[in-house]
C-alpha cells in the first residue's frame, strides 16, 4: 500500500467554501463531497490532466438553511445511476441528492433538532440521528420508524457489516443496536463521543472529547486506547492497512498504527473532519474553509511552492500565537530594543529573538544589556496560569460591580491570604473597604478555600485614610454580581411583547378589504353585516383606550366574531384581523374570553396558524401571527397552550423561514426568546432542545440582524445557564460561536459573546 512508503505530505489544496468545512463523504472513485457552516455541499471531482493529482470543483449544492454536517454516500440504483448524496443540517432536514444533476430528491422532515450523523444500509433505507436523542429510518423519502436511542444527544451512527448500528452520544457511551433493540452497551470514554469508524477486521474506533480513541471489540471489550490530543476530538477513520487517522479541535491531524501516533500534521485551525481514501491518502476538513488531502506516495505529493507556502502559513499562525509573560510573542520588540540603555540596574527586557522570548537584564556598571535566558510559555492555551501585567497568578477573576462600571480583573493565588488580597484590589481599584467580606467570600467560593483556613489581618490600616480594616457583624452573603461576576445579558428574566397597534390604519384596511368582499359575487356571504363591523369598530376602539384597560370590557359575541372572520376570511387580506387578535392578548378582559373560547374550539388558533404558514407564506400574515403568539406570554393562562403547541409552531415557522423578511426574523427570534423563558421555568428539557437547535439557527445565518443575533444568543446562553443545555451547546460548538461574537464591533453582540464563552468556560 501507498500508505507504508513514508510520511503524509500535502498532495493538494481545495479552495471554494466559506467557512468551516464540517463533513466529509468519499463518492465511488473520483469524487470527494464536502459540507460546511456556509450551507453549501461542493463535489469535487479528480482531474483529468497528466498528474491527476488534483480535485475540481464540479458542483454546489445549495438547498439547506442553515450550515450542514454529516454527509453519506448512497450508492447508485435504478433511479440514481450515479449514486446520490445524503446530507443533514442544523436546519433539522436530511436530503437525498442526484449526484449526476445536484438536484434534491427527496426532502426528510421530521427531527427536532441538528442532525448529526448518517449512514444508509443495503436497502437503500437512510438512518440518521440527531441532537434529539432518536434515530430515524427514512425509505423512499418517508419516516418509516424511528426511536429514543439514548437520553442525550446522538452524535455518530456507524452501520456494521452484518446490519447492525453503532450509536454513539453525549453520554460518553456507544450502543449497539440490532433493529430498535440495543444489544450492548459500551462505557470506557470520560465525555462525549463524537465519531466512530470501522477497524478492518478488528471492530470499532470511537472519538471523543475526553481527548483519546479507543478500539472496541464488537461485544464491548477495549482493545486499545490513543492518547495525544489535546482538545477534543471531532473525528476518526480507519483504512485497510491498519493506519487510523484523527482531527482534533487541537488543530492537528494525527496518523496512528497499532496505538502508536507516527505522524501529527498541524492545520491552520479547527480539524473536523477525516477521511480515507481507497488509495491510502487523508481528506481533512477545516475551519479555515479548505479541504486538504494528504499523501505518503511521492508521486502525489505537491510541487515546492505549494508546500513552502503552507509551512510558511503554519509557521506565521505558531509565532502569532505564541506568548511571553501573556504577551503575543509578536508583539514583543526585535533586537534593536538592546541599543536602547536602561533606566536603572537590574531592569528586565524581553525581546524576540526568531521564534523565542528571551529575557535581559540591564548591568549599570557594565552598560549593557545581559541576557538572563528564554522566557517563552508557548502557544496559546499552552500555559495553564493566566497572566496579568506579565505576573501569574492562580486564578484572575472577572468582577463586575454594576451601576455601568467596567469589568474589573482581580488577581489571585492560593497561597495568599484573601483578605489581604481584597484589601490591596480594593484600594487599587478606589472602591468602598465595606465590600470587603464579600469580595473574601468571592475569592473562597471561586477558589475551592474554606474560610476557617485564614485568619482576618485586623491590623491594617488604609494608607489613605488612616482607617483600620472593615470588621462586619457577621459574614456578608455574596451578592449576585460576585456569584456570576461577568453576565451582562444572562440569564433572561421576563418576556418581549409587541405593544404597539397602528389602529387606524387597522380599521382602514378592514374596511376596504370588506368593502371588496361585498361587492365580489362569490365572496360576499363571508363580508362582514353592518352591525358587524360596527362591533369590529368598537372592539379597535376599546383596544385603543390602553388608559383604561383594568375597567374595559368585550363580549363573548366580540370574540366569537374575530374567530369567525379568521376562521373565513381569505388569506390575502386577513392580517389586519390577526392584528386585533395581537392587540386583545394584551388585555386582561379579552384575553381571558378568548382563552374560553379556546377551550371550547381547541384548535381554532392553530387552525388559522397552519393555514397561514402554509407554503407559499405571505409575509405580512406570518408576521403579525408571531407577533400575536409572542403576546401570549402577557398572560400566565395562556402557558398551557403555548407549551401544549410549542413544537408545532416552531416546526412550522422552521417550513417557512425561506420567506422571512427583516421583521419577521426579529419576531421569530423575540418569540424563541420568550419560549426560552418559559422552558427553563417549566423544566421542559425536549423543548428546551428544540429552542437551543432554533436559536442555534439565528445565530449561524450571516444575513441575520443584530438585533435577531443578539435575541438568539440570549436565548443560547440562557437555555445553558439556567436550563439543561450547556453540554448540548457545547455539543453544538458554541464556543466558536462564542468567540466570533465576541469580536464583533457590536458592543452588546460582543458583551453576550463573553457571556457565553465564560460561562462554557466556568465548571
């Protein structure tokens, strides 16, 4: 084999999506299929010309909204004489594709959340799984069965030889499953498992985010396990010589032979996805956005300048990140620094020297700089103390005081005393000396300590004033900006509503839309009589007069005649009547009559809402039906229906979202918020999953708003602060989400980035 002649050096490079490439999917002999978060599937196809050593860009495929993960072949029949491609998404779809045409086949609804992983068996059956905890069977576009696999999110699903699945999850165990029923289950992995593989007549490989890979016998016995990385691990494969190879989020493609790791080849990020080619040679993905495929053959290996470039591109993103003292190593000054003399004996200089930090001291008598020795602390994330003003420290806190004052740093080592600590922040931070025993009860609770460690230093004294140390009667309880020192936007408390009506212009629309319905043969049975619309005028005019909403009041024939006209009203004009409704969900009288007659026609909303998400949508219906539903939340007796609808109603918003407008997104994302909300109050863990996929959605589609981004996100970062989802988004890779909104020029953007990015960070 190809794979034994010596190390893996770049074959080529494929240049197309734009953004991270998340799955890859190897198509008979000449074609490589690719997804990525920009919510496209490109096939590559191997070059004609005299090397063939190169993949083309042959097609795009564009259908999913939001970014697409895991990909699989289908192998070609009657019907796909080429074969096909299944892919799945965040947006909660898998689809069939015609390799020959990239045309969809068949579109698979039916998951409640991100769909991780696929595989398809001998009939041509396509299984996927999802964050929703189930696998779904899928024949001929159409869920035939589907099942609970495990209580937490389905990460991988591998298909053996003789039929049987492989799942793998959040749980950290593997499962085997022959039909619906699980024969064993695997326990070994620490975290997450996140892939899984074939070994050749060995039996399965597991990835996980405990940072190791472990071969497994079919009947559950650990054969083996690969430590190395340093992050977690996305992805694994195996190939018929017995190499495995591994991506890992440490940014390194691994190969491994018989447990040993032969070769670490590092990428210019985040390593999701690897995979084998039949020859031997390695497929990565990256967050970068280019696919790399390696080789061990020279005759494929890439000519000089490609691979001088690429060690050059490496070689500038390692010295980027490299740190002295906490500072970036190419922030530190060159050579030239030393020509400069210093300011008095013994001052210290780092300055870099190619790829190293090294340190000087200044020698008065002498006057000369002598070098001490190299300082560097290596890579990023490498150091495990973090820094402050080039000191480390065990700890530094995030402190955030409130009343608009900025986050404050406080530093901290276990082998200090707390109360010295927080006397000396306090002073050099100029804030009250009252705070004392809660900033000592912070750094204990934060730190692991107990109090009765430390004795109270009554001696001190402030140097300003003269005063001696803050004494309290007894122990300050720690307020809740020291318990969660950094959350700016996290956890949501209370709901969003839609408050204002334009209601002449409302009552406008009604009446020509009337107006045309009762001169129209056909349709003027369902216009409204004159004593209607005088009741229609007079139910605006109450709705108008908010002053006086604790005295006014409807009548059940003013409910039952709104339902009326929803009920029978063409869709095209009814969005001013679903506009009343909005508005009486606000008052206390008419909300309470309309949540009877709900009760007595307990579909009668929903009706009206399926018929108006109906595809085509007309925007303007969609929009203020969200609007109306988001105002439901005013009212505590309408939680019941809501909980009782709420996958319904996102399910079909989620059928729809292709014709969103600007407006309809900041309601959609308004609406997922107020629902995140009630799930967490409500302990609803499903739902909660389903809000999180929802919101997880927003957050990826770069033509979103800030407003609807920044909606999602605290809703993101509520759902895992308060509810059940934190490893489930950290499942989902929040983390990079995280950080990409916490470089936005947006500052509340930027604020509830690290909000999220600490709290994935906090135990």
């Amino acid at each position: 084999m190809d794979v034994e002649k010596g190390e893996y050096r770049l074959r080529c490079q494929l240049h197309g999506h734009e953004d991270d490439v998340r799955g890859i999917c190897i198509c008979g002999d000449r074609v490589i299929a690719t997804s990525s978060r920009d919510r496209t599937i490109r096939l590559w196809t191997l070059s004609d010309s005299s090397t063939g050593n190169a993949y083309v860009l042959s097609k795009i495929l564009e259908k999913h909204t939001s970014f697409v993960g895991p990909l699989a072949w289908f192998p070609p029949n009657e019907s796909l004489p080429q074969g096909g491609i299944v892919s799945g998404g965040m947006d909660t779809m898998v689809l069939l594709w015609d390799i020959s045409n990239g045309e969809v086949v068949y579109t698979m609804r039916g998951h409640k959340a991100q769909v991780t992983s696929l595989a398809v068996d001998e009939n041509g059956d396509i299984l996927s799984t999802s964050m929703d905890c189930t696998i779904k069977r899928w024949r001929s576009g159409r869920e035939i069965e589907s099942w609970e696999a495990h209580k937490t999110a389905i990460q991988t699903v591998l298909k053996l030889p003789s039929g049987d699945l492989v799942t793998g999850s959040s749980d950290s165990t593997l499962k085997i499953w022959s039909g619906k029923s699980c024969t064993h289950t695997f326990k070994g992995h620490k975290d997450t498992v996140r892939d899984l593989a074939l070994m050749p007549k060995l039996g399965i490989l597991s990835a996980s985010h405990d940072c190791s890979i472990r071969l497994w016998t079919l009947t559950g016995q650990g054969l083996m396990e690969m430590i190395g990385h340093t992050s977690l691990i996305y992805s694994v494969d195996a190939h018929a010589s017995g190499h495995i190879a591994s991506g890992s989020e440490d940014q390194l493609l691994k190969i491994w032979k018989n447990g040993n790791c032969l070769q670490s080849i590092e990428h210019p990020g985040c390593v999701w996805a690897t995979k084998f080619l039949d020859n031997g040679d390695i497929v990565t993905g990256c967050s970068d956005g280019i696919v790399r495929i390696w080789t061990s053959c020279s005759d494929r290996v890439a000519d000089d300048v490609e691979i001088n470039a690429y060690e050059s591109l490496i070689s500038e993103r390692t010295l980027s990140r490299m740190k002295v003292g906490g500072i970036k190593l190419s922030e530190l000054p060159g050579l030239e620094a030393l020509k400069v003399p210093g300011t008095k004996d013994g001052q210290t200089l780092i300055i870099r020297e190619g790829v190293k930090g090294v340190a000087y001291s200044w020698n008065s008598s002498e006057k000369n700089w002598d070098k001490i020795g190299e300082v560097v602390d290596g890579p990023e994330g490498s150091s495990s103390r973090p820094v402050i003003n080039g000191t480390q420290y065990d700890y530094v806190f995030d402190v955030d005081i409130g009343d608009g004052e900025p986050i404050r740093k406080l530093p901290y080592n276990r082998t200090e005393n707390p109360y010295t600590t927080a006397d000396n922040w306090l002073l050099k931070e100029n804030l009250p000396l009252s705070y004392r025993e809660q900033v000592v009860q912070f750094i204990l609770q934060n730190s692991g300590q107990n109090s009765s460690d430390f004795s109270l230093d009554t001696s001190f004294h402030d140097p300003y004033t003269g005063s001696s140390a803050y004494v309290p009667g007894k122990p300050s309880a720690p307020t809740d900006a020291y318990k969660r020192p950094a959350f700016k936007h996290i956890p949501k408390k209370g709901f969003l509503f839609f408050e204002i009506a334009q209601f002449d212009g409302i009552l406008k629309k009604i009446t020509e839309f009337n107006k045309s319905l009762s001169i129209d043969l056909k349709r003027n049975n369902i216009s409204l009589t004159d004593n209607e619309f005088t009741r229609i005028t007079a139910i605006i005019s109450i709705l108008k007069d908010s002053s006086h909403y604790h005295v006014s009041t409807f009548a059940d024939v003013d409910i039952a005649l709104l339902l009326k006209v929803l009920k029978s009203w063409p869709l095209e004009i009814l969005f001013p009547v679903i506009d009343i409704v909005r508005m009486l969900t606000l008052h206390p009288d008419g909300s309470s009559l309309l949540l009877k007659h709900m009760q007595l026609d307990n579909e009668v909303i929903m009706e009206v809402f399926r018929k108006v998400t109906e595809m085509p949508a007309l925007t303007a219906n969609v929009l203020i039906f969200v609007r109306a539903i988001s105002n439901f939340f005013r009212q505590t007796h309408f939680n019941q229906w809501l909980l009782l609808n709420c996958s319904e109603i996102l399910d079909r918003l989620a059928g729809c979202r292709s014709s969103f407008s600007k407006n309809l997104h900041l309601s959609y994302s308004t609406l997922i918020l107020n629902y995140t909300v009630l799930l967490i109050d409500k302990k609803d863990e499903q739902s909660q999953g389903q809000m999180l996929t929802a919101a997880m959605e927003i957050v990826e589609d770069v033509s979103q708003d800030i407003d609807s981004k920044f909606r999602a996100l605290v809703a993101i970062g509520s759902l895992m602060f308060e509810g059940f989802m934190k490893s489930r988004a950290i499942d989902f890779d929040i983390l990079k989400v995280a950080r990409t909104a916490k470089d936005s020029k947006e500052g509340k953007i930027s604020e509830v980035g690290a909000d999220i990015e600490l709290l994935v960070q906090t135990p």
